[in-house]
C-alpha cells in the first residue's frame, strides 16, 4: 500500500477531485490540446503571456486523478513564470516522475514535488506529463493536438 | 465402474465450478505467479487469453524437432510441418463446422481477416455511392477498415444504433438496409460491452436484402459454441490469442463461393500456381490468400489451442462461464456508486463499469497493487465511449480458469480503490 499512498497523495486527491484554474481563459495569448489515445485522457491548456511571463494559465479536459492533478498544479505553480523557468520546471519535474530526480535536491518544485510517487508506476508518467507537453505547444504556439503517442 | 478424474464431456452441470477451480489452472503456468506478492487475478482476458501448457509444448516442440517451410520440401521435416499446418486447418474448420477446410483462411488475427474482407471483396464490390453497414458497438478494427474503403470508393459508412443497456435496436436495423448496402460488418460479441448480438436474425434480414454479411466473431470463438453454416453468415473472423493460442495467428472464414470469387489480398509465394512476366495464375483455396511463408508455429499453437478448449468442452465453458458472469454482476451491481455498462439481456464474459468519482485508469493502477490485471481505458471502441457519453470504463473479462474467488477478490479490490479516493 505504500506505493500506492506514495501515488495517490492527499494534494493529489485534491486536485484530482476540485482542479484548480479549470476553466477556458478569456483573452488566452495561446492554447493547445492534448490527448493520450491510450487511456482518452484530454487537456486543453490556455496561456496569457505579458511578454516573457506567464501573467494567466488555465485548462479544461476530462483525465484520471493523475493528469487532473498534475494540470493544476501546474497551472498553479506556473502563473508569474518566466517561458525559460517553465520550460526548466517542466525538465525538473520530468526528472522526477521518471525516477531521475530525487525531490529533496529541487526546491523549486515546490508543490510539484507531491508527484514523486509516479516514479513507481512508469505506466501513469504519461499522465503526469500530458498537461506539461501540452503547454509547451501552447506556449510555442503549435496548432497541432499533442499526442503522449 | 465410472471412470474417475479426467474431463468428461458428459459431466453433470452440477460438476462443473468444482473442476473448474481445482484443476484447468495447473495448466496455465502463468497464473500461479505471485504480483506484488499477492496472487495473480487475470481478469482481462477480453484483450488476450492465458496459454494453457499444451499450447506451449506444441510450439516448443513444433520448433524443437519440425521446424521447417510448408507446401514446398521434398524433405521429412517440411512434410511434418506440412501435415501439422493443414492438420491444424481441418481442426479451425470443425472448431466453427465450416463445411470445408478451403474455406478457411489463416490470417494474422481478426483484424487481418476483416482487412482482407474490405480490401479484397469490398474493393470489387463496392463502388462510388454505395453503403458499408457496421453497428454503434463495434471495435475500431471493424470500423476503420471499412472507412479505408470508403474512402477510397466514395461510399458511404452507415451505424446501426444501440440502445442503452448496449443492445443492437433491432428495428432500426432493416431501415438501414437499402439498395446501396453492400455488406454488413458487425461483433458477434461487444469487446466493451459484452452484448451478444442477435446474428442468425441480422443474417436472415441482411439476406432477404442480398447483402452479405461478415462477423467480427473475436469476443465469441473464446465463449460459446460456433457453427458458421447455422448462422448462415458470409464471413467470419476470430483470433488465436484470444481463445488460448498465441498471437500473430487467426483465421478467416468464408463461403468457398464468395472466396473463390475474389481477389488475392496479397501476391507472393504460395498463392500462385504459375508465374511468368506475362500471367500469373492464382493458387486454389485458401492458399490464394496466404501469400508468403505463414506463421506455422502459431498455427500449430491455435490448432493445440483447438483441441485443449474441445477437451474441456465448448458448452461446459459457456455454462461456467455464464455462472460467473452472473455472480460477478451481482457482486458488482451491490457497490455503491458502481454503474456496469453493458446490461444486454445476452451476454458474455464482460464486465465494464465505471466508478462514481474515480477515473478509470485510477481503478485500474491500484486494482494492478493488489494483483488483479484488469483493461481500462476506450478498449479500442471510442465510439461506445461517446454514445454512454464516458471517457472510458474499467472492464474485466472472463475466461473458464476464473473463479468466484477471483470475482471476490475483485470486489474487495474495488472497495479498496473506494477507501484510497475516500
């Protein structure tokens, strides 16, 4: 049970149950979907850039507890960031659930530090990552639906 | 004296949970491993079945003293192989009482066979403005090759609609039948769902129209008896893997006439009986549509598959089979906030239900800790997704080796999973 505890942490669950920014964004400088055709998860992340910094994020879409979580705190963490800092975060947290970063070494991750316990279920990393590959089209402006595929 | 031990197929019914339990599963290696240190509970038999030991031997000694190319050696070996392929063949034929072993074609697997049906019989048949009919329930492996089709000849794909419990509505049916359809493409049984669908009638209406009609029999060669004459269907597919052979192999049914009628699906060896630059003239059934060396060891792997279910008995596992289907149904319908999707009056082997709450995929990771392999997800049929209007479902599926105990397990798993989400 401790894996599964590791996984489905109470900020998690929480996330899973009661996202936070979900919703479509008025005046979104760019958007962008994305879907995992495994599972049917799909994310729709809007952004609002003043210059090169984050000044609104949001998402919509239907997914697992994981990929719910994930895109909101991620939206969370993101607001007041800087392109360079997300696309950072994006590399830190990856490390993580993929099991190449021990959270205690990446402060900066902050809340994003509650997906560690993805590392021990290689097959739910897609679900974590979907809403971060998904707002790296949005943030490059790519028309194209992004596919964990 | 009665002969004690053994399988019989004349076993009383009241006989058959006992067998069951005790010993079919000592001859599936696989399911007596430990996951998570909890006893394995193969519950997802809808996407692949467990090999029971004489399908393996089959293989291992097929490779071990007989391996070697069929229909062309002067040589022992390639004479062995031979004997066992077309051996193999006459066994697929009796398996659905085929009226000859030239109407059975081995393909790669269900998907291949109805590929080869659209690409093949409909490219010769079917021309600009004409109908393809499927239903609302079927896999994406019966929808997209009939799209391909369709797209290529500018007809049209036409859906049978469904009613709520995932039944086929059988008087919409006919209305969809017109001048234009030119076959009819359709599950004997629902992957997702479970609903066995009413063939012999479909077939009967699809005929008074002169449409023929090809059966996506994947979901129903593992649970039921099949007779493809008694049907009276055109063709018929169904897959190795799923009815305890390996993968890579399945079969083709279809009427010698129909085939014989038809165009190769692939040029290469085997499927020729002269080639020159100027004229190739095709091999006779069923080897005009098996180009290329097949895959012999799988198929003598179905052909040991074959023997081992008839060993058992076809009817005795749908007896089971459908003891445990309605145990598991009880047992789940008491969970509150658990809806089963898919409640036909006719089912088979499938369990697919969705949690208040708890996405599927979660289901399914924390149901995976406690040792139970259940599917979840669009199980490659978004479109039955999108008329219950749920992303997807988590599904267990049956085979004849799951027990009631499994179901149990099962059950408290889910419970499990309630407790985690709170």
């Amino acid at each position: 049970m401790t894996d599964l505890q590791d996984l489905y942490q109470e900020l998690i669950l929480d996330h899973g149950r009661r996202p936070r920014n979900f919703r479509a964004l008025d005046g979104a400088t760019g958007n962008a979907e994305g879907y995992n055709p495994l599972c049917g998860d799909k994310v729709k992340i809007f952004v609002k850039m003043d210059g090169d910094i984050v000044k609104d994020i949001s998402f919509e879409g239907a997914g697992c507890a994981i990929s719910t979580a994930s895109a909101s705190i991620m939206t969370e963490t993101l607001k007041g960031k800087t392109r360079a800092q997300a696309e950072e975060l994006f590399q830190t947290f990856h490390n993580l659930v993929t099991g190449r970063q021990a959270q205690l070494d990446a402060p900066e991750l902050g809340k994003l530090a509650v997906f560690s316990g993805v590392s021990e279920f290689p097959i739910r990393v897609k679900c974590a990552t979907l809403s971060w590959h998904t707002l790296r089209a949005a943030l490059n402006g790519e028309g194209e639906v992004i596919s964990t595929e | 004296m009665k002969a004690k031990g053994g399988i019989l197929a004349s076993e009383e019914p009241t006989r058959v949970l006992s067998f069951e339990a005790d010993s079919i599963r000592e001859d599936f290696p696989i399911l007596k491993q430990l996951v998570y240190g909890k006893p394995l509970v193969y519950l997802d038999n809808a996407a692949t079945s467990q090999k029971p030991t004489a399908v393996i031997d089959a293989m291992t000694h097929y490779y071990s003293t007989d391996n070697s190319n069929i229909h062309r050696g002067v040589h022992l070996l390639s004479e062995r192989a031979t004997q066992q392929y077309e051996e193999a063949r006459v066994k697929a034929q009796h398996f659905i009482n085929a009226a000859a072993p030239k109407e059975i074609i081995f393909t790669r697997g269900t998907t291949e066979a109805i590929n080869l049906v659209a690409g093949s019989y409909g490219r010769a048949n079917v021309v600009s403005g004409d109908e393809v009919l499927i239903s609302a329930m079927e896999h994406h492996s019966n929808i997209v090759p009939w799209q391909i089709l369709c797209e290529e000849k500018g007809a049209r794909l036409r859906v049978a609609p469904i009613n709520d419990d995932g039944e086929l509505i059988l008087e919409e049916f006919p209305k969809l039948l017109t001048e234009r359809t030119k076959i009819v493409s359709l599950a004997h049984v629902s992957n997702a769902l479970g609903t066995i669908n009413p063939i012999r009638a479909i077939v009967e209406i699809a005929h008074r129209h002169n449409v023929p009609v090809m059966i996506d029999g994947a979901q129903a060669a593992p649970h039921m008896k099949l007779d493809v004459q008694e049907l009276n269907c055109d063709f018929y597919a169904f897959s190795g893997h799923k009815v305890f052979g390996p993968t890579g192999i399945g079969v083709l049914y279809g009427k010698a006439s129909l085939l014989d009628a038809m165009p190769p699906y692939q040029g290469g060896g085997d499927m020729i009986a002269s080639v020159t630059f100027e004229k190739t003239t095709y091999n006779t059934l069923p080897y005009k549509f098996e180009a290329g060396t097949p895959n012999i060891a799988g198929t003598i792997g179905l052909g040991a598959a074959i023997d081992y279910v008839n060993q058992i008995g076809v009817e005795r596992i749908a007896r089971y089979e459908q003891e445990l289907l309605d145990y598991g149904t009880d047992a789940l319908s008491q969970i509150p906030g658990l809806r089963l999707i898919g409640t036909a009056k006719d089912k088979a082997g499938v369990l697919s239900f969705v949690l208040e709450g708890v996405h599927p995929h979660d289901v399914g990771t924390i149901l995976d800790r406690e040792g139970i392999a259940i599917r979840t997800g669009h199980h490659c049929a978004m479109p039955v997704m999108d008329r219950f209007g749920i992303p997807a479902t988590a599904r267990a599926s049956l085979a004849f080796y799951n027990t009631k105990e499994e179901i149990d397990a099962l059950v408290a798993g889910i419970h499990k999973v309630k407790e985690v989400f709170g």
